[in-house]
C-alpha cells in the first residue's frame, strides 16, 4: 500500500532528507509562506504538486494534515549504476530496461510483472513522464515490484548515454518498419527502449540507439500494447541467451 506523509513541515523534511515522493496534495485554497516554500521545493525533484477539496484530504486520514499530504512511494529506488556494476561483478551481461513516458500505472505494474519473469536486472523510470511505484503499480505486477530494482532518474537521455558509455547495447523498440525485433543480437550487455503507446520514444531518447527494432504488424491497427509489445521482446532476448 502506498505510504502517506501529512503536514506541511513533515513534507519539507521528508522531501529535504530524499524520501522518494510520488505526489503532493494541497488543500485547495491553502496559501502561505511555508506552502510557497513547499512547491519550491518540489519543483527540482519533478514532484508534482496537486491542488484538491478538503473532503478528499480527509478521504485519506482523520489525522491533522494541516491541508498537506505526500504520497510516498510504497518501494525505494536504487542507484542504477550500482546495479550495473553489481551485474558485470557477477559476470553477467546486463539487462536493462529503459522506459520513456509509460504514464498508465496498469501498464507500468504489467511490464513490470513481464521484466522479473524475464530477469531483468533494472528497470529505469524518469522522474518526469512516469507516475512513479504506486499501490495500483505495484499491485498490478502481482508483486514484482517489490523484487525487482528499479531506478528512478531526473534526466533520462544523460542516464541512456551513460548506459551506453559503459558498455550496453541501447536497443529502441520502435516502429514495425524498423528491424524486426528478431534479428538484433540480444546476447551482449543491453538496454532495451520502451516507448509510449501514444508518443513512442523521444528523439533526445531515440539518438543514442544503438539499433532500432520493430515488432510486425499484420492487422489494422498500428501498434501493440505497451506491455504486450516489451514481453514479446524480452521474451526473445531469453530465447537468445539459453
């Protein structure tokens, strides 16, 4: 479930010690220096601030919030280059999954249930196209969520170029003109692109990629779920490395 932090000087603290907020709830209406402070303060850390009616404050405690709530979130992010490291230690070659505005927490819970089935070693979010690990997420992924490491980043294509300076394969999981998704070598240390449905990946995301690769379309649609189309690719990124 997730976490809650309630009252305006609570919510600075937690935010000045790192605590890894999901959400801020302001009570519409509410205005003073210390409320200035807070959303100062949110803004570096892409925390978005909402502004809602008392009567959904209350909804969430009877506890004096001061008209002040933060949503924390239910797992703690890890340093990806930790991660990283760890799995070249071991003598593994890395797999990483990248994903670039999957806004929908279903989806984010279902690649994420898909990603530990296929041994994903990370997953990398940013901090300002994602919802972050919510309760929804989380209970989505049946669990994953809390098994899997997951890194969360301000600066997307600073941490993909970085990727692929240390070592990773950066694979963008496009079009289905591009390659077909069955003939790219998954067997090297890799990092694989997840776009979303309606976007699809970035162009400042899409310049570091090693290769693009497309998943066919037969039918009339144009495009799979998000999820559906990230378990077909790790799927044959497993087939490869048997």
């Amino acid at each position: 479930m997730s976490k809650f932090i309630f009252g305006i000087h609570p919510v600075i603290e937690a935010i000045k010690n790192g605590v890894e907020i999901n959400k801020i709830l302001i009570r519409k209406g509410l205005r003073s220096d210390a409320i200035g402070q807070l959303i100062n303060m949110a803004k570096p850390f892409n925390i978005p601030v909402q502004f809602i009616p008392i009567e959904r404050l209350n909804k969430f405690t009877r506890k004096n919030h001061q008209g002040v709530l933060a949503i924390v979130s239910p797992v703690e992010y890890q340093p990806w280059n930790e991660i990283l490291n760890r799995v070249f230690a071991d003598g593994k070659d890395p797999l990483f999954l990248v994903l670039d505005g999957i806004t929908d927490v279903r989806n984010f819970g279902a690649i994420a249930r898909t990603a530990e089935c296929a041994a994903v070693d990370c997953i990398i979010i940013s901090t300002t196209n994602n919802p972050g690990i919510t309760a929804d997420a989380v209970k989505t992924s049946a669990g994953a969520l809390n098994s899997i490491p997951v890194s969360r980043v301000k600066n997307l294509p600073q941490t993909i170029e970085e990727l692929k300076n240390s070592g990773l394969n950066i694979v963008a999981c496009t079009s289905s003109q591009a390659k077909n998704y069955t003939q790219h070598d998954y067997t090297q240390p890799l990092a694989i692109i997840m776009g979303s449905e309606d976007k699809g990946i970035d162009k400042e995301n899409l310049k570091f990629a090693d290769q693009k690769v497309g998943i066919p379309i037969l039918g009339q649609l144009d495009s799979l779920n998000v999820s559906v189309a990230t378990g077909i690719v790790l799927y044959e990124v497993l087939r490869q490395r048997k």
